[in-house]
C-alpha cells in the first residue's frame, strides 16, 4: 500500500495551536502526552498516514467503530451512490434507506426485534432506550452496572459507572441504581417493581474488556422477568461481530427487551446509532409517533452506510473471522504475559475485543506512548486505564495484527527498562 500524496496547507504545530485556541487544550495536551503528536491525513483498511507521510497501524478502530477498517469500498460506493440522488430526508416523505435498513435489521437481530428507531450515535440510542423502557412499564427506576459505559449525554451519564465523569454533572437523572457486574445477586436484590429496566453490556467495554460469568446474562434476563422489567442490551461496541458472534448476547442466547447499536452499524464512514424492540414494546411508541424524534437520525446517507455495512459483515463471515483472530491474539499475548507476569496482570476477551491489563495506569500509559514510537495506535479503556485495549478492524490482515502484537511486546520491554532504569 503507497504512501499518500503530501498534505497541502498547515503543518503540524499549526493544527495542534488551532486545536488549543479554538477546539479544547485538554484534549490537545493528552494526544501530546500519549505520544500521537501527529495529525491524521488519509487512511485505507488497518493503516493511517498522517500529514507528513509516516503510516500508522491501527488497532483501535475508532473504539470499534472501523469493523470493516478506514474507507471501505462497499459502504463507500453505497453512501456516494446515495449522496448522488438525495443526502437529506425531507422529513415529511417516506424515506427508503430507512425501510430497508430497519427491515435488514429486523432479519438479523436476535427473537422476536423487529423495530427500529434510527439516530446519530451509541449514547442517543440509549437515551431512546431508557425513554421507551420508561414509557412502556411506567415505571422510573433503572438498575445499571459499575463501570459500565452507555455514553456521556445526561440520560447515558446516569446510567454509566465512572463518577470522574458523573460527578461534575450531579445531580443526574433521578432513580438509577448500580451494582456490580457480573453479581447476579446484587442485581437480583436491586431489580424490584418500580424497575422499568436492567441496562447492561453483554461484556463491558470501557470497563476494562470485563467478560462476565456464562451465567450472568440468562440470569439478568430471569431477573427481568420475574420483577417484569426489561433488559436493555448496550450492544454499541459489542455487536455486528465484535466478540465472534453477531451480537455478543448471542453467546449465551439471550434475547435481550431492547438492544442498543452504533459503531460498526455506520460502517465506518457515516455516524449511525439504533435502537430496536419487539413489536408488542414499540406499540407504546406508536400511538404518538411523535414522542420521540431526531432531524438527522435516520438520514438516508446513514442509512445506505448501515445497509451495506451489514452485508459485508454477513456476507464475508467477519464473525467467525473475529472469533478465529481473536484466539490467535490471545494465545500471542498469553506467552506474552508469562513472560512479563510482573506488568501484565490479567488478559481477557472475546473475538477482536481483548483487554491487557497492567498493574497500575500509569505502566499501562507508558505502553501506549510506547505503541506510538512504534507507529501503532492503541488506547486505555475510558473505565479503566490500566486496561489496553486490542480492538482492531474485523478485516485487519493477520500479518498486521501479529506485528502489532509484536509492537505491543517490544513496547512492554521498552517499558520495564525504563521502569528498571527509575528504581
């Protein structure tokens, strides 16, 4: 794969003066601190160039978004179709992309879902969720898991289980209780009548790649059941065949009240968020189908994005293709951690969603900065920083995913010496 041709314009001390004076000098601080002090200029499949040629090797995938890696040619071809003949919905005609999406979904998704209401991103479809869970049981109490990630909007917050980003946004949305995940006790005790939902990852994401006992999701869907609430499935990172299957509640063959979904749903080129239900639920909806709305949710960009994304991933076995890589990579890092017992403390995943944890955050920062000298981009888990996360595309070559992989140890050497060199 060539290089790109050059970027035009601004360097890279001007982008980053920009991102300082008019964007968030924060943030620009912690890309300096991680050592990606480089600005973005094109990309294709598992690579990215930045504006002075330098290719980069990507295993974050946009936090999952990049299933079928940077600039895929199907969900290319099938936005710059769609952008040809209508960008926008009207609003007020029936919209195609939308109908063939929703019914392409009703076809994969697990039981009885069938409806789907379409927006922009993960955190709003959980914001959907949460509303239609509270409109069909009446009820307005929510039972959500610690370190759980739903997104950062103030309905999303509440139910996430981080308080360095609840915190300065007190007081949140009122009844929301948190256990722990995986405690199928705790939940049980917490779910009671005024419960209108349990809202939960099948494996948690930004917690740290934390895969719960094979029991814990059937017995969350019993709980839901007996106390007749229902069970909201954040599937936004896990699902379209993250962890090796189509959904990550498919594992244990749970159908979940209601799933969440966005990432991979866009394809990686339009931002593209859904949440879904059974016909009986979405009834409540639809006596004002006007409850609840969005002006760009749904537009048809998206929409075709969503179509064809999905056929690449049914069509290809990216599923089956995730499961086989990701035991691959574990079975990698596992002679990696025997090796380096004293840093890497726990491995853990499912599919091409796989968490190194280290001993503290700050080793685990000091890996990341190593990955950048590499070329190699990786990120800590937002819940737990000790956790790095593996989480490339679905398409990503097995040569490239063992030479990040081998990055990754060569970064762990790096560090310990340095480590060593401190004490």
């Amino acid at each position: 794969m060539s290089s790109p041709e050059a970027a035009p314009g601004d360097d890279t001390a001007e982008v980053v003066e920009r991102y300082r004076c008019h964007v968030n000098a924060g943030l620009a601080s912690l890309f300096k601190f991680m050592g990606f002090d480089a600005v973005e200029w094109k990309a294709e499949g598992s690579t990215i160039w930045d504006t002075e040629g330098r290719d980069y090797l990507d295993l974050l995938a946009g936090f999952g978004t990049l299933a079928l890696g940077h600039r895929p040619a199907a969900v290319v071809a099938g936005v710059r179709d769609q952008l040809d003949r209508m960008p926008l919905s009207s609003r007020v005609l029936f919209n195609k992309p939308v109908s063939d999406l929703a019914a392409r979904l009703a076809a994969i998704l697990p039981g009885d879902i069938a409806k789907s209401f379409f927006c922009n991103s993960g955190t709003e479809a959980i914001e959907g969720a949460l509303k239609l869970a509270r409109l069909y049981t009446g009820r307005p109490g929510v039972v959500a898991t610690e370190g759980g990630f739903h997104g950062k909007t103030l309905g999303a917050l509440s139910v996430s289980g981080r308080e360095v980003y609840r915190q300065p946004f007190a007081p949140l949305v009122p009844g929301v209780t948190h256990v722990p995940f995986g405690d199928t006790d705790a939940l049980a005790a917490a779910v009671g009548d005024s419960t209108a939902a349990v809202v939960l990852e099948p494996i948690q994401g930004e917690g740290g790649v934390i895969v719960p006992p094979d029991e814990y999701l059937p017995a969350a869907r019993e709980i839901c059941d007996r106390a007749g609430a229902l069970l909201i499935a954040d599937e936004v990172q896990t699902g379209l065949g993250r962890t090796g299957a189509l959904f990550a509640c498919d594992h244990s063959g749970v159908v979940p009240d209601i799933i969440c979904l966005a990432k991979a749903l866009g394809g990686g080129v339009m931002p593209l968020g859904a949440f879904s239900s059974t016909p009986t639920i979405w009834a409540c909806l639809e006596e004002n189908p006007l409850l609840h709305s969005s002006t760009l949710g749904g537009n048809p960009l998206a929409c075709a994005a969503g179509l064809a994304a999905i056929e690449e991933i049914t069509r290809n076995g990216l599923p089956a293709r995730a499961a086989r890589l990701g035991d691959h990579a574990l079975d990698r890092l596992r002679d990696l951690q025997a090796a380096h017992g004293d840093m890497i403390t726990d491995l853990r995943g499912r599919g091409l969603l796989i968490g190194v944890q280290f001993r503290d955050a700050d080793v685990a920062g000091l890996v990341i900065a190593g990955l950048a000298q590499r070329r190699v981009i990786a990120a800590y888990t937002l819940n737990n920083p000790e956790v790095i996360r593996i989480e490339p595309a679905l398409t990503i070559p097995e040569a490239d995913l063992d030479r990040g992989i081998s990055a990754l140890a060569d970064s762990v050497e790096q560090t310990k010496g340095l480590l060593a060199q401190l004490d």
